[in-house]
C-alpha cells in the first residue's frame, strides 16, 4: 500500500518507546545503575589495589585508621546529603504543583539531571561502605593493607557529587522560574503544531478532500475500551489507514486525543465487513482463530489507541493549552492573586494562536494510496480552542484591570493574521471578552467609547 494522505495538515507520527527506552523511562533507573556500578568498583578496586600494592606511589599518605575515618565520614555525609537532595525534590515537586500545575511533574521527575545527582550521592555512600570493609589492621599493628587507589577515587567520587549537587540546585532553580516553565510548554507544543498542521499557507483551500459517509445499509460494529481506563495519549493513524485499507473498511475515531476514556466506553466505529479469511490467515493461537473476526478486528484497533493514566506531549496539543491554561487560572485565583503571571501565559498562548490562526483546519478524512478514505477524527479546531481559552480567561480574569486589555489586544492582533474562516470565531470570542468586561467594570475605556 502506498503511503496515506490528508488534503489538509500531515498524519501525525507516534514514536513509540522500544523496550530499551520503556527500561529507561522510570525515574529510578538511572540512580540505580550508577549505585550498581559504584558497587562493582567498589569490589574490584581493593583486588586492584592489593595485586599492585608494591608498585604504587604513595597516594592515600595515611595507615587503615586513617583510611576508616575517611570512608567512613564520606558514606555518612553523603547519605545525608542524599536525604537532603530528595527533600529539596519533593519541596520543588511541590511548590511547581501548588503554584502552576501538578500536569507539571512529568517534566520534572524525568530530568537526568535530577536523576544523576541522587545516583552519584547514593553511589558515593554505596562505594565508601564496600571500600570500608577492605581496610585491614591498624597503625598499631605492623601488617595492614590499606587500598589507597580505592579511598582516592572515594575522595573523587566526593567532589563530583559536589559538582553534581551544584549543578543539581541550578538546575531546580531554573526550571522553578515561571518564564522557563512557560517557554517550555509553549515550545512543545508549537513543535506539535508544526508537524501535524504543516507550514503556513494563504488563500482559500477549499474542502477537505476526499470525503465519505455511511451509507443507509451500510453495517457496522463498535470498538469499546477495554478493562483500562484513562486518556488518550497518541493514536497510530498509519496503522489504522493501513488494517482499513487491509480489510476495505473505514474506521471512524469516536474519541478525541486527550479525551478520557472509562472502561467499556465506545472508542471508533467500523463500517464495513472485515475479511475473515485474512483475520484467520493472521491469528497465531487457536484462542485467536476461536474469536469473532469483529472481535479480532476490535482487539487490532484497540492496539493503535494508546490510552495512559495522564495526558501527555506525544500528539496531543491541546495539553499544551491546558497547561497554560492552567498556570493563567491559578495566577488569577484570588488565593494567589498574581495577574503578572497570568499576563505572561496569555503572551505564550498568543504565539501559539498565532501559528494555529494562519494554518488551515486539518482535515478529518485520511486517505490510503489509492484515494480511498480509510479513517475519520475530530481534529484539532482553532474556534473550538479559541473558544474554550478565551472562555476560562475572560471569566477568571474578568474582575481584573489588566486582562481584558490583554485579552483584546491578543484577539485583535489574530484578527490581523488570521485566516478569513477563522474571523467569525474570533469576532466571538472578542464579543465575550467585551461582554463580561463590561458586566465587571473592567472594560477599557476605548471599548466603551465605542
């Protein structure tokens, strides 16, 4: 089969994590290698020592008293400064929770810098303990062995995890400061922008292409959730276009990306007869073969709706507008009371509004090689989400004096570069911005001249 197409906007890939990403993706894994390889140097450095104890300068110029007393300062500093490293995690975890957004702690957690810091002090105390039990004898005592490469590479441990514990307060110092935190979202998410709406075009397009709609006796079986429930995260559209073409059948996504899904509840409808005999030639199992072919067919489509317990970046773009969103309605709560914020993440929402007002809308129909339209969604809409921003802000925003100011100049300026079908949304949208403005006594006053 050829490629599939869309007359408006690219089919967004999924780069699904391989098995080796899936291993790195937890938050502890990378603590727990470096620990596990403090822990074998920690072994084969004292056998290193001994068989070329005879051949080494003087490094460690201290007997084994000496050598405990250092190792075992380093493992007891070093497990406090881990306690004291998580602490300061949980208290930004925390604070980036409680003033912006808890849809933030992904972000956070899935830092290597993070991540390498609690590795590096863990590996420290890890490698002191084993090294500590290698010390033989006393000063008192005239046959002793102390490892002096291993309490010298302690002592380098030791000052890269204070080089790690620098870097570490850097790094959550920037990453807390509200201007990062919106940076990063709004530069996700344009990226997603970009790939899925394609560059910037002007004129009319037309329609969407190919269409299709059921016919009256056309038959059909519904795809439902399965026993997990949660978001939709990403959906592989080339799979779905590419089982469709397979079996001649058009699936229809009933749910849209980010949207919750309870267990049970309907995912896509499928029109059309799937092929049987390529179902049966497919199954491996005689459990397979003993299943519907609706149900087979079900069970393949379900694999291509990736559902996960949170919203995430993969495909979704709304959940850049939600996160915004989020820290502007927070920002403008009286419990926080601070407008300057909420200023700063309708600037990012702008420029996202921006890329969106002058793309036209992605279309919902994709096609297979030969023409045929294989599968139906709900795209992504720029009123739909214009409406739901503009909405949340104007109503949170609407006792205060510098918003719908904001509001206004961000809507005016779309109205500039906007594309001639999105002006009436705009102009909606405007309307209520003046509207509840003017109920609140916020309304500027060259609106109210008007």
């Amino acid at each position: 089969m050829a490629q599939p197409a869309r007359f408006r906007g690219d089919i967004p890939k999924v780069d699904r994590p391989n098995p080796w990403q899936r291993i790195w993706s937890p938050f502890w894994t990378l603590p727990l290698l470096i620990v596990v390889l403090a822990a074998v140097v920690g072994t084969i450095m004292p056998v290193i020592d001994d068989a070329l104890a005879q051949k080494l300068p003087l490094v460690f110029e201290s007997g084994p008293d000496g050598a405990r007393s250092v190792l075992s300062t380093i493992a007891s500093a070093m497990i406090s400064v881990t306690g004291l490293v998580f602490s300061v995690t949980m208290v930004v975890l925390q604070l980036a929770s409680s003033s912006y957004t808890p849809r933030l702690m992904s972000g956070f957690l899935s830092s290597r810098i993070t991540q390498a810091t609690l590795g590096v002090f863990a590996a420290s105390f890890v490698y002191s303990l084993i090294v500590l039990r290698a010390v033989r004898g006393s000063n008192a005592e005239g046959d002793f062995f102390v490892p002096q490469l291993s309490v010298a590479l302690a002592m380098i441990v030791v000052l890269a995890a204070v080089g790690m514990f620098i870097a570490f307060i850097h790094h959550i110092v920037t990453s807390i400061q509200v201007g990062t935190v919106l940076r990063d979202i709004e530069a996700r998410t344009a990226r997603l922008i970009r790939q899925q709406f394609g560059e910037a075009e002007e004129g009319e397009l037309g329609g969407f292409g190919p269409g299709w709609s059921p016919r009256p006796d056309e038959k059909s079986f519904r795809v439902t959730a399965a026993s997990q429930h949660g978001r939709i995260a990403h959906i592989d559209f080339p799979t779905l276009v590419e089982l469709a073409h397979d079996h001649e059948v058009v699936i229809e996504l009933e749910r849209d990306l980010g949207s919750h899904v309870a267990a049970g509840q309907l995912l896509a409808t499928v029109w059309g007869e799937v092929s049987q005999d390529m179902l049966r030639d497919e199954a491996g199992t005689k459990e397979q073969r003993e299943i519907s072919p609706d149900d087979a067919f079900a069970k393949r489509v379900r694999r291509c709706i990736g559902i996960e317990r949170d919203r995430s970046m993969m495909q979704d773009i709304g959940f850049g507008f939600r996160q915004l969103l989020d820290i502007a309605d927070r920002a403008l709560s009286s419990g926080v009371n601070d407008p300057t914020t909420a200023i700063h993440a309708v600037d990012e929402i702008h420029s996202l509004f921006r890329l969106l007002a002058t793309r036209p809308t992605i279309s919902p129909y994709i096609a297979d090689g030969d023409g045929l339209v294989r599968v139906i969604h709900r795209p992504l809409s720029f009123g739909l989400v214009l409406d739901r921003v503009t909405m949340e802000l104007a109503h949170y925003g609407a006792k205060d004096p510098t918003m719908p100011p904001r509001l206004l100049a961000m809507l005016d300026d779309l109205a500039e570069v906007a594309r001639s079908e999105y002006q009436t949304a705009i102009t909606d949208a405007r309307d209520l911005v003046v509207r509840l403005a003017k109920d609140h006594g916020t309304l500027p006053a060259r609106e109210v001249t008007q």
